[in-house]
C-alpha cells in the first residue's frame, strides 16, 4: 500500500479535514471546492460590524466561525483560509485545539499556555485561568496575530481567549453556533460540490477508473454525502484494491444498512475488510493518549512486535484510518487518529472487546511508556551509572543511541505523554502505574530541561501525584506531591498559597511518619515565612526544623539551619543572636569537613560583626574566610571575600590596604568580576542558599495500593 492518503486540502489525511505536519504545503491547486464559502469567510472580515455601524471603535477581535460536523473538512477550510489572508497579520498564526479526541473540552489554561508558548512568553506554573488569559491578552494588545481555535466546544471558551483589539482576528472551528458571541455569523459546511468529490476520490483511484464510469463515481459520492472524510476512506479503500471498480465499491456501501451517518458506514465496510489482528489493533487506537500513537504504543496495545505494528499502521495511513505525522522513513514515525473516528473506535472496542482486556492494553500501553522514559533519563547519566548499566539490558527498540535523541523523543511526545498520565489517573483503576509513570515523567523532564524550564509541566503533574494520593490515602505520597506545588508556588511569588501546602505537606509527613518529609516541610514553612517578613515565625519553625537535624544526628543539615536561623535573626535586627548561630554553623561544617560551607559562613559571621558595630573583629573573621576560600579552591569565593575585605578596609580608614585587596579580585576574575554580583551569599528576602531546589523524591519505600 504505497499511495499517500489525502485529504480536501492536498495535505496528509485527516478526517476531520486537518493538514498533516509532514504533508506538502497548500496550494491553491491542492485545495478542493468551498469557493462559494472561501468568498463569504473573506468577505465578513473586511464586512462593518455592529460596533462600527453605530460609530464605535471594535473593542476586540473580529471572530469568523466555520462550523460543521466531525469529517466535513472543517479544519481544512479554516486552515485554507488562514493561509490566504495571513500575510494580513504581521505577528503570525497561533493555533490551539479547544476539544480533546474524546470530546472533553480542554481546560481554558492549558489553551493559553499553548498560546503563549507560540508566542515564547512565559506561562507561571500554578497561574489561574484569569491570570493566564489576561497576560494573553495583553501580549496580543499591540499584535495583529491571527488565531485558530479549533473544535470549540462553547462561546465561553472562545470568550476567554479573545483578543482585546481589532488587529487581531479569531477563526472559530465548531460542530454548532456559539451563542454568546456578538456579530458573529456561521459559515455551515455541508458536502463537497459532486465536481470536487469526485475529484478527490481520482486523487485516490487515478482518473482512469473515474473515466471509466463517471455515473458510479458520482453515485459513490453521494452514498458518501460528499463528506471528506469519507470520501477519503473510501478512496482509500480503492487505492489499496486496484482490481476493484468504483461501482463495486458504490454496490458493497449500497448493501449496508442505510443506518447512521454516511462517515460510519464507509468506516463500517472498510473496518470489516480488515484482517482480525489489524482490526483488532485499529480497535484499540481509541485508547491513545491524545489519539497519537506511535508503534510503540500500537505494539504495546496490542501486544505484538513493534515492526508489525508500524507496519499494520503504515497500512492504515493508506487507507485513511490515520494519519502520519512525521515522514514515513523516519526512525519512529508518529500518526493521529481522526477525532471523527474515535467514537466509532470507542463503539467497537466497548462491544468487541471485554473490559478485562482493555484494561490489559491499558497496563501493557502504561508499562512500555515508563520503560521509554526510565531509557530517556538513564542515557543522560554517566556510562558507570547503575541507570545505564540497566539500560544496556533492555531491548535495542527501548534504547535510546544519544541524550539528544532522547530529549527530542520527548519534546515530541509530551503532549502524548501528559495525556497518558491524564487519562491513567482519571481511570483509578491503574494508580500503581500511573504512580510509576508520573515519576519516571517528572524525572525524564528535570533531566532533560532542568526543573525551572518544565515547571509548567511538573505543575500538572504533580497536581495529578496529589489526586491519587489522596484516592488512595497515600500520606507519604501526598506530602511530596504538597511539597512540590508549594515550591513552585513559592517560586512563582504566591507564598501565601505555598505556606497552606507546606503546613499540608507537614501533617501528611507526620502521618506517614517520614522524618525528610516533616524536616523538610518545617523548614519550607520556615523560609515562606522568612518571605513574608514574618523573622520571628521564621526562626521559629527553623529552629523546629534544627531540633529535629539535631536529634537525628544529621550534623550537616543542623548546620545549614543554624544558617538559616542566623539570616533571620540578622534581619530582625538580633545581632548578638546571629552571631552566635553563624558560630554554630561553623562549627557543624567544621565537623562535617566541609570547607566550601566554612568559608561562605566566616563570611557571613563577618558581615554580622560588620553591622553590629565591630569592625575589627569583621576584618579578622574576613581574613580567615579568605584562608579557607583559598583551602576550598574556589577562586571566585576569594576574589567575592577580597572585595568584601576591600569595604571593611575602606570602612576603617585604610584605602591603599584596600585598592591592593580588590587589585587581587581583579587578578583573579579578571573582567568576569565587573557587573556582576560578587557577595554570593548576600542576604536576599525570599532566596536562601539552603533552601531546597530540586524536585522532591520520596526517600521511603512506596506503600502498595
């Protein structure tokens, strides 16, 4: 099967009519029919709107809605007509899709996400809805952008992302009107004109078997209704079957019930031509996440080789079951589902298959996924890892040659990937997989971006960890969940709400009886509070924290937290109080043997006899810091405590002692020092170097469910 299936656009198939990433651009030779609504869409753009005609300027965006039902090419129009007038509108086209393939609407923030990510602003992990849709629309406030929104579900969806100025314009795609939206007019799709549908199915067939019996082409076209989408199946259907006739075709469709829409009945006859396994796999693609699949998935599916599944999909793309996203001769090529086939894909998976065997597909689809991503983090990892190790025993298909095929792999499998966490949680009945497959998820992005650049993904992530969590009564679980979403809170500046989790976090880590848990959720209450100005609750639930380091022995973590009690305690002012900490904490890293954390302490405690009034003691304790920079090697820290020792001098009357002092910062930085910061343990509200950064792991043993 070697013809490339097509859709009204020329593209690559899409049953609901949308191009293909890997398909040719359009053309105006490509695209079939819709003249007569390609003339009506531009001419309301240009046409005065209500606001206009009263003599008032438009507040917003004009919103040109092409509404029609799943298969009628819908998207191709809009995609036609995007690409006619886009040299209209300078700061180019944003897409987003409103509807997931089972219909649900997608939520108003990831919508804007996706928006803002087009137009490489930031989206805060955590935002509201209202936040994200007005930092929206105040991007696209001095733009002219055009935007698609496909398979609206509902006015107030579009409402949310509409743009605040006549310079931009909204193409809505929708099964019905969207009532709510001022001065906008439906263009209703029906059929193809019988001259473009045939033309589509020669497309298919070649122009000889048209030729030949132009009756039946157009009977065919009609037992089609003229839908794209199915006038694609059935081409496709031919195009794989050159000994068979369009008559034959038309005479087999004729012979089916005449029940249900035309779409479902070519589906119908070309689902029963297929053999039982490719039937059985095609079935089962209604449970891809997102509706994208790969040949990992459709084996994982369906439980055979990955070779046959890509071959059994290459067969479908040819027979307009799906369609292929990236070039067929790529390493793993990726291909959709049509949204207008899923739920015929879910009708016959629910009376063909038995619940305990979707549920199996499920698990295998669920397992095959966390061993892709347990593969995607070990490659970053040293050769002598135990990660890698374990990696060269898992089969070549699970293996990835280099990290920058792996992070690639995952940038173009996000969006499958999301979805699969999504849809393991919402089902409940798979929470031990789902649990591994979240965290080998959270693991591979932090690898891979780092965890600032995927916090807009761990967000959801971890919100997902959190409802499991809870469903289950997984205390442990659920701290490291609160514990994660309070640190992006933190980060993102809403303390408030990242001090309730933190509290949160501590009575779930009191429950679960977890020592790190309860340690770390104390201190994180500790510097939320810091971060709110609030020094003496701050010292307080540090000083919390420290009783439990103390207890436990764990000498390094103790002195870390007598820093922090320190930097508290100087800010409020309590410089006899913070001396005596910074001495503490010098003498924890002092036993620990960590010579780095003395150095920055000296420097610290220097700082503070500096305030508190003493400045000879301040040079002293300066020039021990410096001996123990010099012993740590960090010639940066040197050249950060020579400047420090340079204002002390200047402080004291000593300006020559000080241009030599900062004469040998400069030796040993170099033009690296100019501009920048060079006291890297400055006290700054809200930053401390001992608060934790990276993603929280549980340290126990996970409970079974």
């Amino acid at each position: 099967m070697t013809d490339q299936a097509v859709d009204t656009n020329g593209t690559q198939l899409s049953g609901d009519g949308r191009p293909g990433a890997g398909g040719a651009a359009p053309t105006d030779s490509q695209f079939l029919g819709r003249t007569r609504e390609l003339k009506e869409l531009r001419a309301d753009i240009e046409r005065a709107g209500l606001d206009t005609i009263a003599g008032r300027k438009a507040p917003r965006a004009r919103v040109l809605l092409i509404a029609g039902r799943p298969g009628s090419g819908r998207t191709a129009l809009a995609e036609e007509l995007v690409r006619g007038v886009a040299h209209r509108y300078p700061d180019g086209i944003l897409r987003t899709r409103l509807t997931e393939p089972d219909g649900t609407p997608v939520p108003t923030d990831r919508a804007a996400r996706e928006l803002l990510g087009a137009l490489d602003l930031p989206a805060p992990p955590g935002a509201t809805d209202d936040d994200l849709t007005a930092d929206l629309r105040a991007a696209l406030a001095d733009r002219g952008a055009l935007l698609l929104l496909d398979g609206a579900t509902d006015a107030e969806q579009v409402d949310m992302l509409l743009p605040e100025t006549p310079d931009c314009l909204v193409v809505a795609v929708a099964e019905g009107p969207l009532t709510g939206i001022p001065d906008v007019r439906p263009c209703t799709l029906g059929g193809l004109d019988t001259k473009s549908a045939v033309e589509l199915l020669g497309r298919f067939t070649g122009s000889v078997r048209i030729t030949c019996d132009p009756r039946a082409a157009e009977g065919l076209v009609e037992e089609c209704a003229a839908q794209p989408a199915a006038l694609v199946i059935a081409g496709g259907w031919l195009a794989t079957r050159p000994e068979k006739s369009v008559a034959d075709l038309r005479k087999r469709l004729r012979a089916l019930p005449d029940e249900g829409p035309a779409l479902a009945r070519v589906f119908q006859h070309t689902y029963q031509s297929l053999p039982s396994p490719a039937g059985r796999i095609l079935r089962l693609l209604s449970l891809a996440p997102a509706g994208l699949a790969d040949p990992h998935t459709a084996s994982a599916l369906a439980g055979c080789s990955v070779s046959a599944a890509r071959t059994t999909l290459d067969d479908f793309a040819a027979l307009g079951l799906v369609r292929t996203l990236e070039p067929p001769d790529s390493p793993l090529p990726r291909y959709e589902v049509p949204d207008c086939l899923m739920p015929l894909l879910r009708g016959l998976t629910e009376t063909q298959d038995r619940p305990a065997e979707i549920q199996l597909a499920r698990a295998r689809m669920l397992e095959r996924t966390v061993r892709l991503l347990q593969s995607c983090r070990a490659i970053t990892e040293t050769d002598s890892s135990p990660a890698r190790r374990k990696l060269a025993g898992l089969p070549r298909a699970l293996r990835f040659p280099d990290p920058r095929t792996a992070a690639e792999w995952l940038t173009v499998q996000q969006p499958a990937l999301l979805a699969a966490a999504r849809t393991a949680v919402a089902d409940g009945q798979l929470d031990t997989l789902a649990r591994r497959l979240m965290a080998a998820l959270v693991r591979a992005l932090v690898a891979h971006r780092g965890t600032e650049a995927a916090a807009p993904e761990l967000y959801g992530i971890h919100q997902l960890v959190l409802d499991v969590a809870e469903r289950r009564d997984l205390p442990r679980e659920k701290a490291a969940a609160l514990l994660n979403l309070a640190d992006l809170d933190a980060r993102t500046g809403r303390t408030g709400e990242a001090l309730v989790r933190y509290r949160a976090a501590l009575d779930a880590g009191r429950a679960a009886k977890d020592p790190y848990a309860t340690g770390r959720a104390m201190e994180s209450v500790g510097g939320a509070h810091q971060e709110l100005g609030d020094w003496q609750r701050a010292a307080d639930w540090f000083g919390r924290a420290l009783a439990q380091r103390l207890a436990r022995d764990e000498i390094a973590d103790a002195a870390r937290l007598h820093g922090r009690i320190a930097g508290v305690q100087t800010y409020a002012g309590r410089y006899g109080d913070a001396l005596r900490s910074w001495r503490s904490a010098i003498a924890g890293h002092r036993r620990t043997g960590d010579v780095p954390a003395v150095a920055r302490a000296l420097s610290e405690l220097a700082r503070v006899q500096e305030y508190a009034g003493r400045p000879d003691e301040s040079l002293r304790t300066c020039h021990e810091a410096v001996d123990w920079a010099r012993r740590a090697d960090d010639v940066r820290l040197q050249a950060a405590l020579q400047v420090r020792l340079a204002d002390t001098l200047d402080r004291l009357g000593d300006p020559a002692a000080a241009r030599l002092h900062r004469a040998a910062a400069e030796r040993m930085l170099g033009d690296e020092l100019a501009g920048e910061e060079t006291d890297p343990e400055a006290p700054v509200a809200g930053k401390d170097p001992g608060t934790p950064s990276s993603t929280y792991e549980i340290r126990s043993a996970p409970e079974e469910d």
